[in-house]
C-alpha cells in the first residue's frame, strides 16, 4: 500500500489530478473508474482544468461509476448520473468515449448489476479506480457487512449513510434508501485503486482501513489485499494512523528513488516498482 499524506484538501486534489493525468497519458483509452461525494470534487474540477487546456484528452476513455442511488429519476439534481454532468463530463471540451453509471430506476435491479458487470468485462476491467470513502468505512456504497467478494448488486443503505447524505437533499425523508453499486469484490479487480480521504470526519475510517484488520466490519479493509492501492490523504483524514510517520518517510524514500529514476531513464519512463510500497508506475 502508498500512504501519501498531503498538507490539504488542495494538496489531495492536485496529486490525485496527477495520478489520473499520469494513467491516462500512459494509456489513452483509459478504463477509468468514478467516485461521487464531496471528495473527489476538488479533482474534477483540476482534470476539467487540464483538458480544457489542451493538457488532457478525454476522447478515448471509458468510465465507470461506482454506484448510483435507487429509485429517484436520473436528472434528479442529486442522482450522481446528475453529479457526474454538472462536475466532469458536462465541463469537458470532448466527452470520453463511453461512460457507465449504475441506473437509478431499472425495471429488473438483479439484471441491472448483471450487466454492468459484464459492461466493466467487455471494456476488458478498469485499469484506474478512483474511491472515497464513508465514515463507516464504506467504499461505493457497499456499507459494513458487505461480503468482501460482493459484486455489483442493489443494496440497503445504513442509517449513517442516509443522516451523511442527507446535507445535500432538503431533508433525511428524501434520501433513497437503497443503490446499485459496484461489489467490493469488483472493485479490488481494478488494476490500480486510488482512494481519497479528507477531513477530521474520515479519520477513523482511515485508520481502520488502512491499520485495522481485514473484515467486512470496514468494506475499506479490503483494499488491503490489493496489490497496488494508493491512499491520498489529508492531514486531517491521516490524524489517527499510529504509524503516519513512518508512512511519510517511506512516501519520500519513494520519490525520491522515482526522481532517481526518472533521471536516469528519461522523465516519460515509468517506474514499475516501488520498493518500499508496493507496486507503482
Ligand atoms: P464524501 O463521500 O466524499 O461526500 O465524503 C464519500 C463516500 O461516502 O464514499
């Protein structure tokens, strides 16, 4: 696993900008994998930066989203079909190629998730899985409790989910209550996963995931049987890992052996392997 630990929210954004940029200039029909949520706003907004000057290209890529919610119509200005217009796809100079999100009133939910899954095979996977992550642990929306081998399936909102959503709605009342979302299972066949964190509220969570055990207790958890997972974080969603300094050394050990290398091979040579954390590029 890379811990990367950022001073602030526009530190987070910027790197994770860079991750994305770095990913889809290596391969530029990128499978790339959405988040919604406050989170990854802060990156929408420097990759729509990027392409609408001339620095990135969309054209080729194929996204999928996480999760959707379940039975509310997809203009709805809180569906994350709405989300992803008004944050991403809606501000790019040119659309990526194709773009799946999870629909929010499918007639047979069951068949839904089937096909979605067989969407994210025919695309032959996601090479680049963006995730924030819920203050009960939750990655999508596969809440506690979640089968770490789950694949995309309607699932059953939690109290806590529906209370944290609820800022962007007019009350609790009208959060749905339930969403179609990638599995966990699914999402750990990502070829690289980048999850972003900030804020004192994600801190538990964090360290949970990344210091606590493996269980369905904290679906985050998972993420630690994942080859190459990179947490971006805050320092305010890093204050309860035990071992934060430890993780800034070996994230400046990296850099620097990846500076090294950029050196000595050329600055567009990719590096494959990150001794200290898991595998990189
Ligand atoms: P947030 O949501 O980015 O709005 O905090 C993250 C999540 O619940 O996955």
């Amino acid at each position: 696993m890379r811990i990367i630990i950022t001073d602030d929210y526009a530190e987070l954004s910027q790197r994770a900008a860079e991750f994305v940029a770095q990913a889809l200039c290596a391969k530029p029909n990128l499978v790339l994998g959405l988040a919604t949520g406050s989170t990854p706003v802060g990156l929408y907004d420097e990759l729509v930066r990027l392409e609408n000057d001339g620095e990135l290209d969309f054209s080729q890529v194929v996204t999928f989203n996480l999760d959707e919610y379940l039975g509310i119509p997809e203009d709805h200005p809180q569906s994350y079909h709405h989300f992803m217009e008004e944050h991403l796809f809606g501000r790019l100079r040119e659309r990526p190629r194709a773009t799946h999100i999870p629909p929010a009133q499918p007639d047979d939910p069951l068949a839904a998730a089937e096909a979605y899954e067989q969407q994210i095979r025919a695309a032959g996977g996601i090479d680049l899985q963006v995730l924030g992550i819920g203050r009960n642990g939750h990655i999508g929306f596969n809440e506690p409790g979640s089968s770490l081998a789950s694949r995309t399936r309607p699932v059953v909102l939690r109290a806590e989910t529906i209370r944290d959503n609820a800022r962007f709605f007019d009350s609790p009342a009208d959060v749905p209550r339930y969403a179609l979302t990638m599995g966990i299972g699914t999402i750990l066949e990502a070829r690289r996963i980048l999850l972003l964190a900030s804020g004192p509220n994600k801190a538990e969570a964090v360290a949970r995931a990344i210091e606590g055990p493996v269980t369905a207790a904290c679906p985050a958890s998972a993420l630690q049987l994942h080859p190459d997972v990179i947490f971006l974080l805050d320092a305010a969603a890093a204050a309860e890992l035990q071992q934060a300094d430890y993780y800034r050394h070996v994230e400046q050990l990296t850099r620097e052996l990846q500076q090294r290398h950029a050196r000595s091979h050329g600055a567009g040579q990719s590096v494959n392997v990150v001794p200290f954390a898991g595998r990189s590029s």
